[in-house]
C-alpha cells in the first residue's frame, strides 16, 4: 500500500473533518497518531499520503484471514475490527507447543504482510484483552490483572466512572466485591470481570462457515440401468429443493456424481444464470450435458451411489419467485442461457462489455452469458456522425496488397483484398491508433482510415507504420466491414 | 370477374381457418421508417414472424449483418438481442464488434452472441431461442448453402416465431436462392452513401447506404428495388437525400 518509503495513513471523515483512523508504523515514528485532523498530520509530515478508510473492505479481509485460521481450529470467532479469537483447546497437540502454533501462525501472517500480536488464555475475553494490551506479567493471572480496565470492554462512561472511583486497573476491580461493582457501576461491569478472571463462562459463537448442500442414495444392490440412475437423481433433486427452500435459497451449480462399484466416478455439472429452486428446468439441463457427452455414461457393473451436490448457492426469496409481466420474459431469457450454454458450453454464449483501451480490438471484450452483466459505459457516438467503428473485425487484421496509394501519406486509391480489386472512392482519415506507452515491444503505429469503394463497400484499413525514408514500405491490413 | 375474386377470398378465409393460424392483417408490423418501402410492404414487415436476408455477393456480408442488425433494432422493443452464428461464419465474415453494433444505435450490453459448431447445431439452438418469449429479436446467421436449412426447417422455425412473437432473421452469406417458408426474402448490397452536407470533410463516407431488393413475399407481389439510408438519430431508414427513387421492376401480372 502507498509507494516505498512514503509514510502513509488512513482516514476517515468525522463530524465533517477528516482525521486519521489509523497510520503505518513510519508515520507514526514522526510523531503522528490517529485521532488527528488530516490538515495537521499534513503539516507536520508534509508527504504523508492518505487512503480512505473501507471499513467493509477490511471486514471482508479479516473474514479471510478467518478462513485461512481454521487450519488451526475450526472454532475461530472475529472479534472485529482488527481481531479473531481462536479456541486451540485439543489442537495444540497438531504443533509441539502453543508457542510453536503462534510462531506458525506469525509467520503466515507475516508472509500476507500483516503484523500480528497474539496472547493465550484460559477464557476468550482474556486472550483477547492480553493480545491488545501485552500487560507484563509472570503468569497469566498477574497479567490479567494487569491489564487497564479499558480491556473490560465497556462502555465509554462506565470506564471513565471506574477511572474516577480510582480503578485503573482489572486487579484493582478484582480486589473489591463483586455486589459493590454491581450496585455501581452496573451488572454489565460485574460480569465482564467474573468473565475476564475465569469465574464466569464467556460465550463464544464461532464463524461457522455452511457445509455445501449435499444430498445421496446409497443403494444396497448396484444399479446397472443408466436411466433409473438418472430417476434417482430427479428424486435426490427434488429433496434438495425442499432443503433450499428451508434456508430461502437457490442453487446456481448443481454437481451430480455417479460412483460406479469398480471405483470409477461420472460427473455431471451444470450451472444456472439466476438462482434457481424449479426441479424441472435444473434436470433438463443435466439431460442436455447429459446429451452433450462424447461417450454415454457406462454403468460398467453398476453403480452404489448416487450423490447431489450444490456447491453454489445464492439467497431467493418467495418474492423473487413471484413473476408478472416483463419478469417472467426475463427469467425466460436466463432460461434459455442456461440451456444453451450448457449445451454449447459456457464459453460460448457471450455479451460484451467495454474495456477502456486504445487498440480496438483491446477496447472490448466477451463474457460468458451466465455471468451476470457488470454495470458498463459504453462510448456513446457522437450525433450527426457517420459510424466509425465498423461491426465486424477480423481477428487477426487481414493483409492486402497492390496498394495503389494516391499521396504516401494518404489512404490507398486502389487495393485488391480477397481477389478483389476495390477501388476507393471515398475515404476519411488518418485516426491514430498508437500501441500504449507501456508496451515492452515497440509496435508500430496505426494509420486507421474508413474507405468507400465506387461499389458503395464501406472497410476499415490502416496502414502499419508510418512512411519513413530509409524503412521498408508499411503494410496494410483490413481490420474490419462497415454496414 | 368480380364472383371469382370473392369465391377466391372466401376460399382464402376457409383455409386460414382449416391452418388454424391468424390472419396476416391481423399481425403486428415492424415499420422501417422509410415510407417507400412501408407502403410497399402494406404497414411493413410482419412481427413474430421469419424474415430471410440474403447478401447479393460475398463482399456484402458487412452490409447484410447491418441491415439486419437494424431492422432487429426495431423489432427488438428494448429486449435483448440474441445473435447465433457457426463458426464458419465467424471466420468467413469477422467477429462482431459490439462498440460498431453502438455506433449503428444498438444497445451493446444487451446483444448476446451464440458461436455452434456446424449449421445442425445452429437450427436446433435457433428452434429453442425462437420459442423463448424474453428474446426482443433473434439473428440466425449461417454461411453457405447448408442442406438442412430446407422448407421444413424453415417452416419449424416460422412455426415457432409465430407461437412466441419473436421476429426471427435468417441471415445467408453466399447462398443461392432455395425454396423457404420466410414471410419475406430479402437481397442486401452495399450501396454508394451520400456525402455529408455539414463540416465533415468532402469525401468522407456518409452514412451507411443500402440496396434492397425484395426477392420474395408470402402474400403479395415482391420484386422491386429501394435504396436506402440509416439513421442512426432516429433509428430508421431513410430516403437518401438528393438520390432519385429507384423503383425497378414491377411485376407484370398483378396478384
């Protein structure tokens, strides 16, 4: 983030004014510190470079370094904004000390970039006070009650009363009863020390991340009739479809697997544009992949298991089922993507979409049409214009020669393309197409001009290189047909 | 005289109700703009029904594909456009460019373009798109003379134009004329385009031009030649401006 060496810092808009949120390590060596204006922090370190704050960005990330936490335990909690909570209890023994599983993990982190501190203890809010605080402490104990009362984790005036009281730190709450903590300064604070001392149960709700969907048929003697497999897998689909419906969702990939007895596994994947619960439309594209094999599905000696997966899932409501008017033609429309690119393949249905590019056939490229349409700015053609991109484009530019050229400089009067001799009538150009800067190779620039034969054909050429003295003649090419 | 022609519209009112289908005046027309033509064509071309265009040589491909790109423009009413062509084709003629397709008023985002392997393939996926309502209007584009592109072909996909309403367009580069059930047929050629009065410089190509011929129609007389111009503000043909109507052939005998 931010260029070397340049100090940097992260900001977000409070009350109108922008302060810092956080800042990088060399910034905050020259004496800046979050909760500072922007134009102060500027002041004194005058190239400071600031970034805005993306607090669901960096929700998003913590929630994959979650992720990539269960490899530790599959208890791991985020303990937002900067934090995760893992219970290691039984899984400390897959590394040979805690210490060792922390240097692990440091080092992981470290690799991604991001510096972490880290604490163990009995209960979560204490590991977690202790990675944020690193009180001193010989034992665990001592440095819990080392620990400010800020690590309690209430709220603004509750801490500020028991700094008041003269409680600055857990040990000093500790010391004194429980019921006199209570009475003043809340049941909140009580419980929140009972927690933090080990004395009470601290609830931890893990990031539990949902197991696909899966649904299957084991059958006690195997099947050797292809089409009862295919029955069965309606069967399966159909359960699978009341699971969804529990959850209020619809699969978009749909995975069936065939498991033969002598080990060998037929798969089957389709995929859907629009999360989909309909039975029917969803078996009909497996009998269109179905349809689509090279070889069909060979039950050898039978198959023993038939199993359902849907890996992709996405959130459908009632609502969005209920269709009227211009609706249900779009959802025809899905419909017919789906079938056609399971049948064809995905690759082969596509839309386009814009691409902001100098070379024209850079400056747009295709998606499948099942993936849904990113929201695009096309160019919009100036009125009054004549078109000045022609509708097809040969990829890549065909070559053509018996260039007649009227000026060096100039379109061509005459040229022959396809064993046809094209006489220009009227042309309008030069546009320069350069290759971009960046390129490592020098291309050579383009001379685009549209042409007009006395046919009425309208074509899009462009001279290859520019005409210099000393160099080889440039080349022309046809890029592409105007209507 | 006069008792044949009504015997014959009786005739003609018993076996529409015999086909079962709905009469022609009743069907929704897609108007080109240009009033020489619509007037021709009584209103203009039938929707939910299959138009053929055909390109008059092999160099015309650029202008049969803009022909129909904008007759599916009109016809299209907002919906996508979905585009199907074989790979033969796309080789033959060059991939689209939907930034060109933009510069001829089209909405790029919403062409959908399908590549088939052969023209089996493209008749099977044209029968399953002409069938599917939510398409605003379907391009079959093939190259060559394919043998199963026969009567009964293009009669199954006239049958499922008509049960959806999609306007269906059958484009074919480089064919010879073959028997159709198209509701019209149609020969597109480049033609010269007028020179832009307005500050452009002399000699630049105008606007896109073409000549149309139309070959042939189900029910009337066909055989006559327009020339005429896109606009791309408006969205419609046009006159060229300055160019002299060029009214060809009328056929002989009236029908």
């Amino acid at each position: 983030m931010g260029r070397e060496g340049v100090p940097y810092a992260v900001i977000e808009k409070v009350k109108g004014a922008h302060r810092l949120y956080a800042v990088d390590p060399a910034a905050a060596g020259l004496g800046i510190a979050p909760g500072m204006t922007l134009a102060d922090a500027r002041a004194r370190v005058p190239d400071l470079a600031a970034f805005d704050h993306a607090p669901h960005d960096d929700h998003v990330w913590l929630e994959r370094l979650a992720d990539g936490c269960a490899r530790y335990t599959p208890w791991v909690t985020l303990d937002a904004p900067d934090g995760l909570v893992l219970d290691v209890t039984g899984c400390v023994h897959l590394f040979a000390s805690e210490t060792a599983l922390a240097a692990d993990a440091a080092a992981r982190f470290d690799r991604l970039g991001v510096a972490v501190g880290h604490a163990f203890a009995g209960n979560p809010d204490a590991a977690r006070a202790l990675a944020r605080y690193r009180p001193s402490g010989a034992s665990e104990d001592e440095a819990v009650r080392r620990l400010p009362v800020a690590a309690l984790g209430l709220d603004g005036e509750a801490t500020l009363a028991l700094k008041r009281a003269g409680l600055k730190t857990v040990g000093d709450v500790v010391v004194r009863p429980l019921s006199a903590i209570a009475a003043r300064f809340g049941g909140d604070a009580a419980t929140r020390v009972r927690r933090i001392v080990g004395a009470a149960d601290s609830p931890l709700s893990p990031r539990m991340v949902k197991p696909p969907l899966h649904v299957e048929r084991r059958f006690a003697e195997p099947v050797a009739r292809t089409d009862y497999a295919l029955a069965v897998l309606g069967d399966l689909m159909a359960e699978a479809v009341a699971r969804l419906a529990e959850d209020q969702e619809g699969g978009r990939r749909f995975v069936a697997r065939f498991f033969r007895t002598d080990g060998l596994v037929q798969r089957l994947a389709v995929e859907t544009g629009r999360p989909s619960r309909d039975v029917a439309l969803v078996l009909r594209l497996f009998r269109e992949r179905i349809d689509a094999l090279a070889d069909p599905i060979d039950p050898g000696f039978g198959f023993d298991l038939v199993r359902l997966d849907i890996p992709v899932a996405e959130r459908l409501d009632a609502a969005q089922l209920r269709l009227e008017g211009g609706a249900v033609a779009e959802a025809e429309l899905a419909a017919l993507i789906d079938r056609l690119s399971t049948r064809l393949g995905r690759g082969r249905v596509r839309r386009f979409a814009p691409r902001d590019r100098h070379l024209p056939e850079q400056a747009e490229f295709t998606l499948p049409a099942v993936e849904a349409a990113p929201p695009a700015a096309w160019p919009v053609p100036e009125a009054g214009e004549p078109p000045l991109r022609p509708i097809h484009l040969f990829d890549p530019p065909q070559p053509i020669d018996s260039v007649v050229a009227g000026v060096p400089d100039g379109p061509p009067a005459k040229f022959r393309w396809r064993r046809t001799l094209h006489e220009v009538a009227r042309a309008e150009g030069p546009e320069r197409i350069a290759a971009p800067w960046w390129t490592p190779r020098e291309a050579p620039t383009r001379d685009y001009y549209r042409v007009e034969d006395r046919r009425g054909r309208r074509l899009w050429i462009f001279r290859h290189g520019l005409f210099e003295d000393g160099r080889p003649m440039p080349n022309w090419y046809v890029h592409g047909v105007f209507a | 005289m006069t008792e044949s022609v009504a015997s014959l519209s009786k005739l003609r009112r018993r076996l529409a109700r015999i086909e079962g289908v709905r009469s022609r005046d009743v069907c929704a027309r897609l108007t080109t703009g240009c009033a020489a033509v619509d007037g021709w064509l009584g209103g203009g071309l039938s929707r939910g029904r299959l138009h053929e265009v055909m390109a008059a040589e092999r160099g015309d491909a650029g202008s049969v594909a803009g022909f129909a790109a904008m007759l599916a423009l009109r016809a299209g009413a907002g919906r996508p456009l979905l585009w199907l062509r074989t790979e033969a084709a796309e080789r033959r003629c060059g991939r689209l460019y939907a930034t060109g397709l933009g510069e001829l008023g089209l909405d790029a985002g919403a062409v959908l373009v399908g590549l088939v392997a052969d023209d089996a393939a493209l008749l099977k996926a044209a029968n399953d798109a002409a069938r599917c309502a939510g398409v605003g209007a379907l391009l079959v584009e093939c190259w060559g003379d394919p043998a199963c592109l026969d009567l009964t072909a293009t009669r199954r996909l006239m049958l499922a134009a008509e049960a959806s309403g999609v306007t269906v367009l059958l484009l074919r580069m480089a064919a010879a004329e073959s028997p159709s059930a198209a509701d019209t047929r149609w020969r597109v050629a480049a033609a010269p385009s007028v020179p832009l009065a307005d500050g452009t410089p002399a000699g630049a190509p105008g606007h896109p031009a073409f000549e149309i011929e139309l070959l042939r129609r189900r029910a009337g007389p066909a055989g006559i030649t327009w020339r005429v111009e896109w606009n791309r503000e408006r969205r419609t043909f046009q006159q060229p401006a300055g160019a002299a109507v060029s009214g060809a052939v009328l056929p002989v005998a009236a029908g």
